[in-house]
C-alpha cells in the first residue's frame, strides 16, 4: 500500500512540474532520447572521422564493432560486443584505470588523429551510448577481456 501511495505521490508531483512549465528528464527528452543517441553514435562510429587522418571507427573495428577488426599495421582486434562491460580497466600504457569514454577519446585523437568530442558532448555521450548497445545483456567483468 505504501508503495502505490509512493508512485502516486511521484505521478502528482511530476505532473505538477510539467503544468508550471518545469522539465523533467522524461518530459524534456522525451520516451526516444535513449534510442536516438545510440543511433547517432552508430552514425558517428561509421562515418565520422573527427577531423583526422580520414579514417573512422568502422575502419578498424568492423561491422559497426561487432566483429573482429584490424589496425593499419595488421594487427588483429576483437570486436566490441562486450566493451561497455569490461571498462572501467587498467590500461598498462597510461599506468591508470581509465573508463569507456576514456577508450573512445584515447581511440579517436591516436588512431584516427582526430580531434575527440568534449567528454559532456553529445556526441561522446551518443558513441559511448552506442557502443553500451552492443553490450547489452552481457555480464559486467570490469578487466576482463574483449570478445
């Protein structure tokens, strides 16, 4: 009973901010914002090549991430299937833990020697929004390996 008591009172009080013109999460960004910024960070990560030397994600890691890749040199990547799930990790170059959105601007100022989104930035938000899609359902194994 306390509980139901509790979502209404939620109900009320969210429906009162949106009659005095106040918005909410819900309300400003409406029911597809989720959606939209993953399918605009699938936009970015095929296409986009933030100013740099021409590639773009989908250069390396191919089928939009979800299949094993390649670097220039040859060298063979996994895919990212899992990505969102084993960040945040311990990156042995920088000698630090560094997170998903760290990964993705260390990727596009080194490999694409691009010019990253700034980390609050739409953009960053939907490619790190993109590449959690593609971890979905996958179990968290915070420095674990790629798939």
């Amino acid at each position: 009973m306390l509980a139901k008591y509790r979502s209404y009172m939620m109900l009320g009080i969210l429906a009162g901010l949106a009659v005095a013109g106040i918005s909410t999460p819900a309300t400003a960004a409406g029911p597809d914002a989720l959606q939209d910024a993953v399918q605009h960070g699938k936009h970015l990560f095929m296409d986009a090549g933030f100013g740099g030397n021409g590639r773009h994600c989908n250069s390396c890691h191919r089928g939009g991430g979800t299949e094993a890749g390649q670097l220039p040199d040859g060298t063979a990547i996994p895919s990212l299937n899992n990505a969102a799930s084993i960040f945040p990790r311990f990156n042995r170059r920088r000698g630090a833990v560094i997170t998903l959105q760290d990964q993705v601007h260390n990727c596009i100022q080194g490999a694409l020697q691009g010019i990253a989104p700034a980390p609050d930035s739409k953009d960053m938000v939907a490619l790190v929004s993109y590449l959690t899609s593609l971890s979905q359902g996958k179990p968290i194994d915070m420095g674990g390996q790629p798939q």
